[in-house]
C-alpha cells in the first residue's frame, strides 16, 4: 500500500464533492472521488427540474440568514463564494448563466448538465464510479484512508460530501451518515423536508391537480412563526409546490412529536378576511341571484369553489353573515391536518445531518478526526427553495479546499 497515493480523496460526486475536488487540483494536489452510483452528479442533474437553480440574487448575510439555526454556521462559506462568484466561475467554464425571473440564477441553456459538465473537469481529477465508500480508516484522531470493498484508499484528508437521505435513486441514502457515526461524530435525527405533504380531508384528495398561484401556508401553533408563499398545488394525497415545500421540514419534524400537524393556508395570499368580506356584500348587491359556489368559480377552478362554498344551491341573497364568516374564514385560514408527507423518495432535502458544533466553520474541518472535512448537505444544514442548497453545496466544497475564485 503506497500511503501517498493520493493527497484528498472525496467521497461523493454531487455539487459539494465536485467543488472540493477542483479546488484541491487546482492548488496542485492529487485528488480522486469516490462515488457510489454508476455516474457522477445525479442528483444535480435532476435540480431544478432538469434545469438547476444554482443560485439567487440574495446577499451573503440574507442566504445565510436563510438557512434558520445553521445561519452563522455556513456564513464563512457563503461570504466567501457568493452568488456572484458562483456565476462568475461557471461562466468562465463556458456556461452562459442567465436571471430567469430576476431573482433566480440558471444556466441560460436551461441544462443541468452544463453546469455539471464545468464541475467534471476530469482532466484535473478523477471520479471512480460504482464506487460505495464504507469505511474511514480512523488512527490516532487523524484519518488516512478511505475503504470501499476490501479494496483501501490512503489517503490523509478526506472529504465526506455523500449527501443526505432522500431521493435514494439519485444517491441519497444516507449512508455518509453512518461513515461520520463510526468516525466519532454525532448525526442528529433527519427528516424529510422540500416535500409535499398529505393530509386527512379527503375532499382536498378531490381536488388532485388544482393549482393556485399565490397562497400563504402556516404551522397553526402558538410558537411557530414562519409564512411559505407562493403556488400551492392539490395532490391526490394533500397539498404540494412553494407554499408548502419550505415549511415542510418543519412539518415533518413536528410529526415525529404528534400525530398530525395543523397547518392554516390563505388561499390568495394578498387577501385578508376582511377583503373577502367586502367582496361578499358586493355580491349580494350586485349578483343576489347566483350562486356563492357560481361566484367563487370566478376566483378559482369550479370544483374547489364547489367544495369550499359547501352548499351548491346558497344564492348571494340568502349568503348570511354567518356563512359568509365562515367562507371567509376558509379562503383566509383553511384548516388542514397534516399526517404524513411524502417520503424520502420525494423529499428533494434532508433537514438534520453531521452535528455542526463539531465542525470549524471557518475550515469544514472536523474538531474531533484530523484531516477530515464536510461539505454539502450531509451536515446538519437545509436551505429553503430557490439555489440556497444548491449554493451552500458548491461554497463548503470550494471552502474545504481553500479555492481562489
Ligand atoms: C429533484 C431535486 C431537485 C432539486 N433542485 C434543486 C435546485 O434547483 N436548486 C437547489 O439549490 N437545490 C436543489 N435540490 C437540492 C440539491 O440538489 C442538493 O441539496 C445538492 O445536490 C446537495 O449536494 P451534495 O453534493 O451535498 O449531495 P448530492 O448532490 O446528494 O451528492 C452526493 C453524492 O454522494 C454519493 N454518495 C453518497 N454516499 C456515498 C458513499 N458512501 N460512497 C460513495 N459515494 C457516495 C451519492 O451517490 C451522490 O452522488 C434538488 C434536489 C432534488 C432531489
């Protein structure tokens, strides 16, 4: 066994694995990456529906202040590389980079594929694929190598970017998780999050396919605070799309405590109560002889009017203050109780991971095992919808190998 066949070995070929190892070839240094799956950068070729949002306009300070309790955890990275130099550095490989909607960055060829194409430069390292790492070779608090098989690979600084536990087709298996266990370092409780999530009103499984562009989703508990905007999307088991996906690992953390979470939706979330209420009395002076669930249709598809006026017949005369409280009262604040979601194999990120307190910040280096490294979403971070993972993945792997950009 030669101990200086490599100087880092990856172990993992997402975003996160593959900013690592260009930044340590490009500071001269011998690198492979180990991936498991039978080609590199799966799961990044699926993000973004095929298109990858690699980032937003945001600053660093507003990204990371996005990532909830990891905020002060992943500013090193985020300050380092912002979206500027992300962009930046994949325009110089060739990938034209373009603001779709002012505040989202995509390839402007609308291809993941490029982007992972700028990452695989294998002229500078090499990605051994079909390659599951099981083991890190553990001596004296330093690491120096990596198993895969009976096969050995020393090394003395490894990087773990193996990901988290969702989406196993595209790699997602959580089995990093247990390499950092058995190194020493504690991995929190994950769950599902970016997921939809299923609910017990069946009538909403009716409305499978229903879409409305802008409402506003809650956790209907005293001390939960945060607000998710933006299209909510009927499923045939609950409610899905942006303005359920960035409050769903919350949910699904909650649903490890108790057995369905109420969650409160706006429907149309510039409307308040009030609003609703004024449209009604317009209604009954301007319409008395149609019918609420007529009217509503103008608002919404037939079939969810038809659900939320309840009684199909009530014309706008005979819409008493009572019932028009409570129309309002659902539009406003739909009460829905949610008791599962939709699993790991459509969460499109894990919420837990690698315990941050054992990790410098400054280096993604390991306080506990020398020489060992972290990087992407395999710790203990989650970012909401919109190129914030995406980000934080390639800014910890270019951080763990001191990358100039
Ligand atoms: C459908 C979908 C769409 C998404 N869209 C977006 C988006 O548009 N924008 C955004 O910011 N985020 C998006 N995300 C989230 C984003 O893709 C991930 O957060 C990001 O890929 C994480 O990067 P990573 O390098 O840490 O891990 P991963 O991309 O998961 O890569 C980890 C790699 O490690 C390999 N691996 C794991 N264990 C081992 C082992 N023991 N040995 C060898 N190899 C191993 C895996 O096979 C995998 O290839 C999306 C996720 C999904 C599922």
């Amino acid at each position: 066994m030669n101990k200086n066949s490599f100087d880092i070995i990856i172990i993992g070929s997402g975003p996160a694995g593959l900013a690592a190892a260009l930044a340590a070839s490009a500071a001269g240094e011998k690198v492979i990456v180990l991936e498991q799956l039978s080609a590199p950068g799966r799961k990044l070729l699926a993000s973004g529906g095929g298109r990858c949002n690699v980032s937003n306009i945001l600053s660093p300070r507003d990204m990371a202040n996005s990532f909830g309790k990891a905020c002060r955890f992943v500013r090193h990275a985020l300050y380092t590389y912002p979206n500027e130099k992300l962009c930046r550095f994949l325009e110089a490989r060739g990938v034209e980079m373009e603001l779709t909607d002012g505040f989202h960055w995509f390839p402007s060829s609308g291809k993941a594929q490029d982007v992972l194409q700028a990452l695989c430069d294998d002229s500078q390292f090499e990605v051994i694929t079909s390659c599951r790492a099981e083991k890190l070779v553990v001596e004296d608090g330093a690491v120096c190598g990596v198993k895969c098989g009976s096969k050995l690979y020393p090394a003395d600084r490894v990087v773990l970017a193996g990901g988290g536990r969702s989406y196993a087709a595209l790699g997602g298996n959580g089995g990093c998780y247990e390499l950092a266990r058995r190194a020493g370092h504690e991995v929190t409780a994950t769950f599902p999050a970016m997921v939809g999530l299923q609910c017990a009103e069946e009538w909403v499984h009716d409305c499978a396919g229903i879409a409305l562009p802008d409402a506003e989703s809650r956790i209907a508990l005293p001390e939960e605070k945060f607000r998710c905007r933006g299209e909510l999307l009927f499923t045939h088991t609950g409610v899905s799309a942006f303005a359920i996906l960035d409050i769903s690992g919350r949910v699904s953390e909650l649903l490890s405590q108790m057995p369905s979470v109420p969650l409160e939706i706006n429907l149309f979330a510039d409307r308040k109560f009030d609003d609703w209420m004024e449209i009604f009395a317009g209604w009954q002076k301007d319409f008395p002889t149609k019918t609420v669930a007529k009217l509503l249709s103008q608002e919404m598809p037939k079939k969810l009017a038809a659900y939320l006026a309840g009684d199909t017949e009530l014309k706008a005369a005979g819409f008493s203050t009572a019932a028009r409280r409570k129309l309002a009262e659902n539009l406003t604040a739909l009460k829905l109780n949610i008791t599962s979601t939709d699993g790991w194999s459509k969460a499109m990120v894990t919420r837990g991971g690698v315990v941050l307190d054992e990790v410098d910040s400054r280096t993604l280096e390991s306080r506990l095992v020398s020489g060992l490294f972290f990087a992407g979403e395999v710790l203990d971070v989650d970012g909401p919808c919109g190129g914030y993972n995406i980000s934080w993945a390639l800014a910890s792997g270019f951080l763990t190998g001191k990358m100039v950009l």
